[in-house]
C-alpha cells in the first residue's frame, strides 16, 4: 500500500474517517458523516475547487441525498428542472420524446440540470458549517496501511518546501478520489471492465443572448455525427459531438474543430464564448469489491460509465447515501463491521444496472452505420406511434434483491417491479412493492405547516404506520428504546380528507420520536395499499427494509384484541428483524 516516502514532517491526531477527494461524491460522503457528528478529515489533492463542470444533471433520488446533506434550499441556484429530453434522428424526427415531472417519486424533479461548479461550491460551504468537518486542500496521498485497527495515511503537501508530508491516522478510510484512485490501486482490487471506449467532444459554451430552447435537452442521432446539447444548469449550456470511427483524435479536440461542429446548431464566436472544451473516453467499468478491511470506495473510484443515462455521479451519490449510514453504526458500535460489506452487495447491483443500461443507450445514439441507423429510426418511430411506450424516463436503479433487507434478501415480493394492481375491496390484493424498493416522497402537512417528508422527518429508520383513528403504536419498552438509540422515528400517517390531527403526537412514555402527518397527495396512504401493508420500514437512504402485511378486516379476525393488537406484534416483530439484523446489543423478542 506505499507508493514513494517522502520525507516526513508532520503526524496528525486521528479521525474516525479520512475521506480521499473532495469531489462531488467525497463531498456528500463526507457531509453525511460529519453532519451525523462524526471527525472527518477531508484529503484533496488540488489546493482549490476544480472550476469546470463534468456532469450537467442529476436525478430525483440524487436531489434527495443532496437535500439530506443540507444543500436543499440551494438547489434552484445551482440547478433547474431539465423539464423534457428529445432524441431526434437526422431528418429532425422524434425517436424518442420524455417529459420530465417536476415532482417525481422522490419528491424533486427527476431530473435536475446543474452548474457543477456551483454545486460543489454550495456543498463546500455546507460542509464548512460542519464542526467535525476539515478539509485539507493540496494534499495528495501517496500512502495508505491498515495496522491495528485503524488505516495510516500519507499525503504530500502541495507548495514549498517540496516533499513535505503529512501522516494522518483513521478509524475508517473512503475513497472518493476519482477515476484514477490511488485508494483503488494501494487495494489491489479486481475491476470488471467491459472494454467500452467512446470518444465526445464536450463544449461548454455561454450564449452571447439568451435564448429559449426548445427542446431543452436534445440527442441527435445522426449516424454522421452523435451530437447533443443540453442545458447545463442555469445560464450554461453543453454541447457534444462524438469522435468517428477513423477520425484522427488529435485534430479531433483542437479548438477549431470545437467551432467546426458547434456551427452544426448555428453556434459561432460572433453570438457565443466557447468556456472550455475537452475530449472525455467514456467507460464502462466496476471493482468487484467496494471494501477491503478498513477502507472502502465510492464515486468514479469503484465504477465508470458512459453518461448516456446521467448515472455516474449520481451513483456516486447513493454510494454516499448508503455508506454514510452504515458507517455512522458501525462507528458508534451499534452494528459489526460485517454490515459493510452489505455496501458492496447492493451498491454493486445498482451499479451493474445502471452501467448496462448506460451502454445500451450508448449503442443507439453512437450509431454510425446509416443503414443501422435507419432501422433503429424506423422501429422506434414505430413504437412512438402505436403508443407503445410512455414519455416517460426509465428508472436507473432496480429495486434492491440482496442486502440488508428483511430476511436478508427479498425473499417476499423480491423481482422486478410489477405495475400497481389496485387492490379488491375488502381483501388487501397482491402487494406490487418489494421489499428493496426507492420508498416515494411525497408532501405532509404537520399543523399548519405543508412541505416534503424529510422536512419534517429527518432521514433515519422510519416506521411508517396507518393507525386506526385513536389508536396508538405500542413497542414494547426494550424494542422502543432500541429503535431510539438508532434514531428511529414512529410516523403516523393519515389521510387527508379526515380528522386534523394533532400537530406532533409526542408518546409520553416512549423513547422513540413519535409524528403524525397528513398526506397531502396521497403519496404515503397509497404506497402502503400497494404495498399491501399496514406499515413499511424505511432504511434512511429511503429504501424498504420490510412491511408488516395488512391485517386482515375486522369480521375475520378473531383474535382478542383485534386488528390493533394483531398490528402491534407484526410492528414489534418488524422492528425487531431490523434490530436482530444489526446485531443490536439490546434484546429483542416476540410477545
Ligand atoms: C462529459 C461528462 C458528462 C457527465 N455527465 C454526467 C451527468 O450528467 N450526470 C451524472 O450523474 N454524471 C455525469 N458524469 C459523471 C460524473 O462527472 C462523475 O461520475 C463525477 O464527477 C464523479 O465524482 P467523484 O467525486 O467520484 O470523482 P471526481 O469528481 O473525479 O473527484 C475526485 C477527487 O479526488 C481528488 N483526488 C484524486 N486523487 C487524489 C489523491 N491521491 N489524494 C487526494 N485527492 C485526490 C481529485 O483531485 C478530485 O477532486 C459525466 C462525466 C463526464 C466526463
């Protein structure tokens, strides 16, 4: 795990994690640690933010994690709605058509374009509000060891005197340090490369007059040149043009050729100011493990994948989601180690998702065989016309079949995702939600306050609940607290067509935190029908960990007590799986 050894100037206290990179990915991870009071040490190789954007958008759940990590009330500034994505052929005509809604399942839009830099500035001045939170700009590690429990870093100071070093030591170290991770190689982990190279020329270009576009993200799959142009954030826009086969790669990212092909949409220096452009290789690739002892990968680091689908730095964005959690219990000593590696079971999945379906798309756009491409043209100008596809976007994550789920994989209800079957009355039908599933957000309203979920219910384990009306939520002593000590949250919720309820229904001899809200659009009500349960836990990256299956109506049940009580022991039971599950120091039973 030594590269070169430096000459050696300084040693540094510990943290409980060293983040490698302060990208976009090492900076949400790091955020999302620190906030849940963890000392995190920031590395990052250059001495100040790197100014020019890569990604231009990001999707619904990626807006979530983000707003989880505080940037929410900035979004508007450093993002906009990207409203719809057109693929046209050469001839101009509509292959493909996606309008994007502004209030998607995760409560944002489903895709958002962004200005990267000033999404980076907006998590870094988040994360200097932090107080566990220092980043060490210009250093570069060059050496990592795991001994006695903790991992030993090495950084080179950027500046003089040259060679000057830094040693820092770590209970748990993240690399986030990009395509060419130096925590990737110091592992020596195995990469699953699909051997998928494809050359774009990407231009960042400022208008000289606004302009309205129309559509606003557009794919031209002309088989003479794969081009696109986007909105990339407020005030920006991209343009990209891909290398073809044959084409000599030098003269190919020269600035001339950046005008040459910009005048395709009529661009010239006389109405726009070509900010930068460079020729990026899109590839398609994943390690196979995203943990080795005490360190652990994530971003560009632990997979690459051409940008067809806008996955990459958003699946960057869920490794941070799913790390950070499991890293704050194995932290506080809540959960063993082991429960990390359920990061590179699920994280892994969705990777391997969200990369084959990036090539795929990659193949129909870089068509460069006319008659191919007139085929595709001609099936999917089909399709469009019978109807026989929705305007709408495919989801890029899969519901999760392994992991830390209930029963530790999802046994019940696993598989793809069937449509919503509306249930027979009186009998609860066929619950269509797996467990693993991204669990919806809607809009609450708790007293005379409306907004999202998670503004009211900060992120952590949720057991979301319909109670009967006067009912109550009973956890036995030992299992409520338990659940408190994760941090777990008891939300009632009700429909809102019925009784107001009391603004936040505090259980006095509860630990857990207790909230009733009402469900605005129905988002929460519904999603408990389709998932045929009368309560659902949710992991806090937002995914189903488990139901309790809705009890049976009154007239058939016979048990003493009725519903309620019935519903009392599958929650009891439900909470504690999650707690066995985690090997949580507190004993938990069946009644
Ligand atoms: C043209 C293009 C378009 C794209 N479009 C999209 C899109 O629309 N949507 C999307 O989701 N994704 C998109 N992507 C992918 C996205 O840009 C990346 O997945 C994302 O930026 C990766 O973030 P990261 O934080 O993992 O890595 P990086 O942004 O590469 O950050 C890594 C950081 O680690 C630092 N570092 C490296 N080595 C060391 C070291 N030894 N010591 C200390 N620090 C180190 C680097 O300086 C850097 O700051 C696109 C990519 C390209 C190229």
């Amino acid at each position: 795990m030594t590269a070169s050894e430096p000459a050696e100037v300084e040693a540094e206290a510990e943290a409980d994690v060293v983040v490698v990179g302060y990208g976009p990915v090492g900076q949400a991870t790091a955020i999302l640690l620190a906030r849940r009071g963890w000392r995190v040490t920031v590395l990052e190789r250059w001495p100040r933010p790197y100014p020019m954007p890569r990604a231009v958008s990001f999707d619904g759940e990626s807006a979530r994690i983000l707003a989880a990590a505080g940037v929410g009330p900035a979004m508007t500034e450093f993002g906009e709605p990207s409203r719809d994505y057109t693929w046209r052929n050469a001839a101009g005509d509509v292959l493909l058509h996606v309008d994007v809604p502004e209030r998607g399942r995760s409560g944002w839009p489903d895709s958002t374009s962004m200005y990267q830099p000033a999404l980076e500035e907006a998590l870094a001045e988040r994360g200097s509000r932090l107080p566990g939170l220092r980043v060490l700009r210009g250093h570069r590690v060059v050496a990592l060891a795991e001994r006695d429990g903790h991992v030993e870093l090495t950084a080179v100071l950027d500046g003089s005197p040259p060679d000057r070093t830094r040693r820092l030591r770590a209970r748990w170290v993240v690399g986030c340090d990009g395509a060419n991770s130096f925590v990737r190689t110091s592992l020596g982990v195995e990469t699953t490369d699909f051997a998928y190279f494809n050359d774009w020329l990407t231009c960042d270009v400022v208008l000289r007059e606004p302009a309205v576009h129309r559509p606003n993200n557009l794919q031209i799959c002309d088989p003479a040149r794969p081009r696109t142009a986007v909105s990339a954030g407020p005030g920006h826009r991209r343009w990209e043009f891909m290398r073809l086969p044959g084409e000599p790669a030098e003269e190919f990212g020269r600035t001339e050729s950046a005008w040459r092909l910009l005048g395709l949409f009529g661009l010239h220096p006389g109405n726009a100011t070509l900010e930068r452009h460079a020729v990026y290789t899109f590839q398609a690739r994943y390690v196979d493990r995203w943990r080795v002892g005490r360190v652990l990968l994530a971003g560009d680091a632990a997979h690459l994948m051409p940008p067809f689908a806008g996955q990459g730095m958003c699946s960057g964005f869920r490794d941070a989601a799913n790390l950070s959690w499991k890293l704050d219990l194995v932290l506080a000593g809540t959960a063993p180690a082991e429960l990390l590696d359920t990061y590179t079971l699920e994280r892994r999945a969705h990777v391997q998702h969200a990369i084959g379906m990036s090539m795929d798309l990659g193949r129909v756009i870089c068509e460069t065989d006319p008659a191919a491409a007139r085929d595709r043209d001609e099936v999917m100008i089909a399709v469009r016309a019978r109807g026989l596809r929705e305007d709408r976007a495919q989801s890029a994550v899969e519901p999760l079949t392994a992991g830390f789920l209930r029963g530790g994989a999802a046994a019940r209800g696993g598989g793809p995702q069937r449509p919503p079957q509306p249930s027979r009355p009186g009998r609860p039908g066929p619950p269509s939600v797996p467990v693993g599933d991204l669990v919806p957000q809607g809009r609450v309203r708790v007293g005379d306050r409306t907004g999202l979920f998670d503004e009211f219910v900060e992120p952590g384990f949720v057991l979301l609940a319909t109670w009967p009306a006067g009912g109550h939520l009973h956890l036995r002593p030992e299992t409520d607290a338990a659940f408190a000590l994760l941090g777990g949250r008891l939300v009632n919720v009700v429909p809102a067509t019925g009784e107001e309820p009391p603004a936040v229904a505090a259980g006095s001899a509860d630990a857990s935190a207790r909230i009733t809200v009402v469900d605005v659009d129905d988002v929460y009500l519904r999603y408990l029908a389709l998932a045929g349960a009368d309560a659902v836990l949710v992991r806090p990256d937002f995914y189903l960990f488990g139901r309790v299956p809705a009890a049976a109506p009154p007239a058939a049940d016979t048990r003493a007590g009725g519903p309620a009580v019935q519903r009392s022991d599958s929650v009891e039971e439900l909470v504690g799986d999650l707690l066995a599950a985690l090997g949580a120091p507190i004993p938990v039973g069946k009644h």
